[in-house]
C-alpha cells in the first residue's frame, strides 16, 4: 500500500479509521464444519488429559488441559473434539490448538449452565474462571494482583491501529452493553478506588457519554491511539511510577462482560472489521474459533497464492499462513492484500536518513538502535538506544528508505532479552 | 487435509511509503542534470567527457569492489553513479582522464566501500575524494590554469581565487545576478547558482535531502562573511559574493546533506550546517585555501556523531502490560 504524499518535507501523517454516522450492519459467520481455539499452555504429553478426540462438548462449556490448568477456553459451539495438538504462535508462545466438529442443532445448542449458575455472584473470580477468552481479550490479571493494585482502568475504545474500527463500532451501537460492563468491572474491583477512564476517537465523545465513566477524546493522528500512549497522554508520567498501575480493556471487552452478566451466558461473537482487498469495509460478527475461510465465503472475497491475509491492523497486526487459522478472541480487523499491494522488506544497511527518529512517538533514537539490532547486541541496545521506550507502533519501518524490517528486528530483541533473563533467573 | 494455498507471510507493518534509496538517488541524479547541462554548455564537449568517464568509472569501482569483496553487487541503487556525477560536477571541465579515475577510486573505494559501503560511510566520498585529489594535484584542479583556453563572454577568473588574491575590489568585478546565472569560472556543475538553487529546492519539497542542513549551512555562510565584511570591508567581500560562487551552493545542497555522514536530529542538523557555514568562510579568508567548502565539511562530518547524540530524552516506558 503505497501512501507518500508527492510533497516530503514533512514526515508523512496517517490517520485512524473513523467510523461514519450510519455504521454498517455486521454480517454474520457461523463456523461451517469446525472451530479451533487456542488455550494459551503446552501441550505435554505425559500429562493426563480431560479433552480428548472424541470428547463431546457443549456450547459454553469450559475446556481445561488438565485438572491443575490456569487456563482455559470457552467452547462457543457443541459437537465434539477432532484434535488436541501443539501450536506455535508468534514469538515461540507455546500453545495448545483444540479442533472440535461442530455438530448442526442451530436451532437451539445444548448449553453448558455452569456460568449461568456462577453469574449470580459477580465478582472476579467469577470473570477469571469463565470470561478471559470473551471476544476482545479481557485480561482480569492485573486486577487480581495484591501487592501492587491497579489504580486506573483504560477502556479503549479507540481502535490501536489503522482501517480498524470493531472498538468504535462497540462505543456508537453498544453503549448499554459498554454501561452494564463498566458495573460489572466496578463491582469485580469491589470496593476499591479505581479509576476508569474510557479513550474513544474525538468525535465519538458524545456517543460515549452514557457509559457512566470520564470519557476523552483522542487525536485520529497515528500512533496516537496505542494504548501506551493514551496512559502517557492521559494517566501522565506521574502516574506510572508504579509498574502496571494501568489495566487496559478494550470497549469490545467491557461490553462483553456487561452482556456475560446480565444474561448469565457467555458471549461468542467477535466482531470483526474486514477490509478487503479493494479497502472496503465491513463488519463481521463471528464466534472466537470460526476458520478464517468461513469468513472468506460468506463475504464472497478471493485469495490466491501470494496474496497476505492480516489478523489486526496493518501496522501491528499479524500475517496468518493458512486460511484455516481461526479467529482469536483480540482479532480486531481482517485484512486482505492483494499480491501486487506488497512491498517486501530488503536486506539493505541503514543510510542514516532519519525518517525513523522524525516519526518516532517516544523519540527513541531508531538510527543508532538499528545498528545495535543489526550486528546482535541487544543488550547495547536497551542500555544506549532506548530499545525498552518502543511502544511497537511499526512507525519507523512503514517510513523506512532502506526498508529494514525494524519492528521485526525490535521485537526479535525484547523476545531475546527476555529469555536471556527468565534464564538469569533459573540459573540464580 | 493441508492446505495447498500458500499466503504471503511477513512481520508487521504492512504498508510502506514506498520510498526506497534509489529512488532518492535518481532524484538527486536528475536534479543535478541541470547543472550538467548547463555545464555542456558552458564548456562544450569536455565537460561532457569527464562527466561519463567520471559516472562510468565510479560505477565499475563498486561493481568491481563488490565482486572482489563477495558483496551483492549493488551498482544498480544509484548511489555510485551518483557519486562519481557529483564529484565530476566538482572538476573542471578539461581534468585529465586518469585524475578522474584516480578520484572516482578515492570516492567509491576509499571513501565508502571499505567501510561497508552504503550508509556507513563516516565522510561523504565526494567531499574526500576532491580533497584528496587538490591537496596531490592541484595543478588540475586550479579552475584558472585549467580552463586557460576557453573565450569567455564574462570576467574569466575564478571568483574565489580573485578574492583570495586581489582583495575585496575584486569581487565588484562580478554581479550576482550574473554568478546566479552561472557568469563564473568554476567547477562543471558548481557555477550555475540558480540551477542549483531550483534543484535543491526541489529536493527539500520532496524531502530527498533535510532543509534544516542546507538552510543552515548557508546561513552560516552569509552570517560569517558577513561578520568578516563588517569588519574590514577592504579585504574581505561581502555575504553574497561568498553564497552564489565557489562550491557554496553545491556544497549546502548536494554535499553536506549525504545522508550517512550527517546529523539526523533537529537542533544537531543545525548546529552540523551553521558550523559548515562558518567553518567554510573561515577557511577562504583566513586559510590558505582558495576555496573553503570541502574541507569545512570533512570537519562537521567529523564531529557529527557527537552533534548528533544532541537529542530529545526518549518518553521512557515505564509500564509492561501482559
């Protein structure tokens, strides 16, 4: 996608996505033949399993490795379990990928009632045992930290990165739902002082108002919506002395929530915001787990050998490699490229340009940075170029002249610094 | 079942400017084309001949360095082309041909290859080659012994050396306006002011090469000379004589603003300029060379890694969320 101006004497300005007045109506998908989920844990061996092949499961029910699991996924589908196998997601995360064959009773699914009976007692363990795989990601663990409690919740309901618009869609359609998630996350705190602030696109400010939390607006200029920004520009320095006083929520999650609790159910359907690969736009609703060629189908869009398929937004999303890859519960935007929109990395050296350091968000001194990246010194790296300021916005490689994968490079350091260190400490 | 279908797989981001190196460099190329032609017709056939010879041989350097150094051959980006079109810009037009070999060698070999070629260059390879070709013959570089021959319809001597040598009087001898349209003895390309005025600003609005360089470069030029005509009008001639002859333009636009050898933060680009400015100024009045320009900007590529650490505090992230 090519997007420099003609005119170059400043750098180049991107803007988020703004959703119109009359937001379009999702259509929906519902997976065909089989749905995979990803439980974010090893798959070992040894271990004795409760799911099997063959194992029926209900929709709602909760699948678990083995008894001791800390995590879980949430079965949006009944019908019965086709594979247990091990995943390899981004960045060596070891996972375990569960296939079940959805079984057709459309009409009405038989529907596992154990969160239906949980749901009276909302509190968090409640939302930690059922609702961490809802559509939008809610990650209830920072909440649950004792020693250094979390004093501001960030409901984001500005989309963190381009063409993406599911989080808007949720702040204009849904604000009841976005109210009844903001009680919920008020009584999962209990009674402590927290503060809630929700970040939405300036001109939805209005629309955002009855959700019962501060509402402000931010700038539609990239990066400005990362959430690390937004805590940066809205929390202030100040405020973050203390390591992860800030909990994020995306507004798709905190109107999932909402619904889990009223309705005593868990909700399945992500929305999606799918651009094809003439730009267009459209919102799908889809359960967690439906294969991305179901969606394909429905929206009646092609893809040939070459072409890339993108889970997330064009700067910080993720490049699939197989249309069976199923929509995961932060899958926020579906992005086609045709084969002839690529622009592929080069293995060119840094000509010290400076478009980087002109762009940067954090001022990180990307032209030095590059060079310690480059020849493998990422503890050099951290300790002269401010690798850790990088808040992962892509910025500096879309601008890049030579253009050196940077982000990827940046983000092969911090992985490698940090197994360098959780070895440090197994060694200690 | 697999799947057969294979998808295009890659690291985030998925959109690019679509800028590249050798399209800057084709830029830069075309630009200097006016001050090429120009050249041709100032000085006829001969500028013509050392600009090939100069191009062509920069480019079978880096090929050939490229092949012996088991490098992917990179003559195809633009930048040696480049350098040997700028470095013949810098020549008179009669230079023998083996100068300009010996300066395209410099230029390609010495002054970027062995350091790793592109982008690791600490000096900009024209800026050392000419000063390595005027300090070991400077016989052939001496615009007035070399263009002895040519009839000229304006004043034919070389500005800068009719300041050096006669004192400030001598530069009533030639207008601005004149200078700007390229009524001077010089170099092939350096002589037409307003050609390159246009080519570089044609440069900043597309962004090839940063503004904050050039501006500042020649700021410090006309601050500068303009302290020094303050001071002893009689001996050293005023701000614009120095801006619009010798390398001062080309040296604001086409050699101070290599990208590798110059400072890429704000407040740094200014200072790495406005000293250029002042150090170029300093050199034709007080030293002993005729001209200021290459030597001034050996020295700021010399001290622009430490300019350049003149930077804003990055925001520190101070908060790891799962």
């Amino acid at each position: 996608m090519i997007n420099r101006s003609f005119f170059g004497i400043a750098p180049p300005k991107l803007t988020y996505e703004t959703i119109s007045d009359e937001p379009p109506k999702p259509v929906s998908v519902f997976p065909k033949e089989k749905v995979t989920l990803f439980i974010n844990e090893p798959l070992e061996k040894a271990a004795k399993l409760l799911i099997q092949t063959g194992t029926r499961v209900s929709a709602g029910q909760k699948l678990q490795l083995t008894t001791d699991s800390k995590t879980y996924v949430v079965s949006p589908v009944s019908g019965s379990i086709d594979a247990v196998t091990p995943f390899t997601g981004v960045m060596e995360k070891q996972m375990t990928s569960v296939v079940i064959r959805v079984e057709k009773d459309e009409g009405d699914p038989e529907v596992d009632g154990a969160f239906e009976a949980a749901a009276k007692t909302p509190g968090l363990e409640t939302a930690r045992d059922f609702l961490s795989g809802l559509p939008g990601a809610p990650d209830f663990s920072a909440l649950a930290r004792s020693d250094d409690p979390v004093k501001t919740i960030l409901i984001m309901g500005a989309d963190n990165d381009l063409m993406t618009i599911t989080n808007q869609f949720v702040v204009r359609t849904e604000g009841g739902a976005i109210k009844d998630g903001v009680d919920a996350l008020r009584r999962i705190t209990g009674g402590r002082n927290v503060n809630m602030i929700m970040a939405v696109p300036s001109n939805l400010v209005q629309a955002a108002g009855a959700a019962g939390v501060a509402v402000k607006g931010v700038s539609n200029l990239f990066p400005h919506a990362n959430p690390e920004m937004i805590a940066l520009g809205f929390v202030g320095p100040e405020a973050l002395g203390h390591k992860d006083s800030v909990a994020f929520f995306t507004a798709e999650a905190v109107a999932r929530i909402g619904q889990a609790f009223k309705k005593g159910k868990v909700p399945f359907e992500k929305l999606i915001t799918f651009v094809g690969k003439d730009g267009s736009k459209k919102i799908v609703s889809a359960p967690v787990g439906t294969p991305v060629k179901d969606i394909l189908e429905k929206v009646g869009a092609t893809v040939k050998d070459g072409d890339r398929i993108i889970f997330g937004g064009p700067m910080t999303g993720v490049s699939i490699y197989s249309i069976d890859h199923p929509v995961e519960p932060d899958t926020d935007a579906i992005i086609i490229q045709d084969k002839s929109q690529i622009i592929p990395s080069e293995d060119l050296a840094c000509i010290n340009c400076g478009q980087c350091v002109r762009v940067c968000p954090t001022h990180v001194p990307v032209n030095v940075l590059i060079r310690y990246l480059d020849a493998g010194e990422y503890e050099q790296a951290a300790e002269q170029a401010e690798l850790d300021a990088c808040i992962e916005c892509g910025y500096c490689t879309y601008v890049c002249e030579s253009r050196i994968p940077i982000f990827q490079h940046i983000r092969l350091a911090k992985h490698a610094l940090k197994r360098m260190k959780a070895a440090e400490e197994n060694n200690a | 079942m697999p799947n057969r279908m294979k998808l295009t797989v890659s690291h985030a981001p998925f959109w690019h400017t679509g800028s590249s190196t050798s399209v800057k460099y084709y830029h830069i190329i075309a630009v200097a084309m006016i001050s090429v032609i120009f050249g041709f017709l100032q000085y006829g056939i001969p500028a013509i001949a050392v600009i090939a010879l100069s191009v062509g041989s920069a480019m079978i350097w880096e090929a050939g360095f490229n092949y012996l150094a088991k490098r992917p051959n990179t003559i195809h980006d633009g930048n040696a082309a480049l350098i040997g079109l700028i470095l013949a810009m810098l020549l008179p037009a009669v230079t023998p041909w083996w100068v300009v070999i010996t300066g395209t060698f410099v230029a390609i070999v010495i002054g970027k290859q062995i350091y790793g070629g592109l982008g690791a260059n600490p000096f900009n390879p024209v800026v050392v080659a000419y000063a390595i070709l005027i300090l070991s013959w400077p016989v052939y570089l001496n615009y007035n012994a070399a263009l002895v021959d040519y009839v000229f319809s304006f004043n034919p001597v070389y500005p800068m050396a009719a300041v050096k040598f006669q004192g400030a009087a001598a530069a009533e001898n030639f207008s601005i306006i004149g200078m700007l349209m390229g009524q001077q003895v010089g170099g092939i390309g350096t002589g037409f002011g307003l050609g390159l005025i246009i080519g570089g600003a044609y440069l900043i609005a597309r962004g090839f090469i940063r503004w904050e360089i050039t501006v500042s470069f020649l700021a410090g030029i006309f601050a500068t000379a303009f302290l020094f005509n303050l001071s002893n009008p009689e001996l050293y001639a005023g701000p614009g004589f120095h801006l619009f002859t010798g390398m001062s333009l080309i040296g604001a636009i086409f050699l101070a603003t290599e990208d590798s050898s110059s400072p890429v933060n704000f407040i740094p680009m200014l200072i790495y300029g406005a000293l250029g400015g002042v150090l170029t100024v300093l050199i034709r009045n007080l030293g002993v060379h005729v001209d200021g320009v290459i030597f001034a900007i050996l020295i700021i590529s010399l001290v622009n890694p430490i300019v350049d650490k003149i930077r804003p505090k990055a925001k520190r992230r101070v908060m790891n969320y799962a």
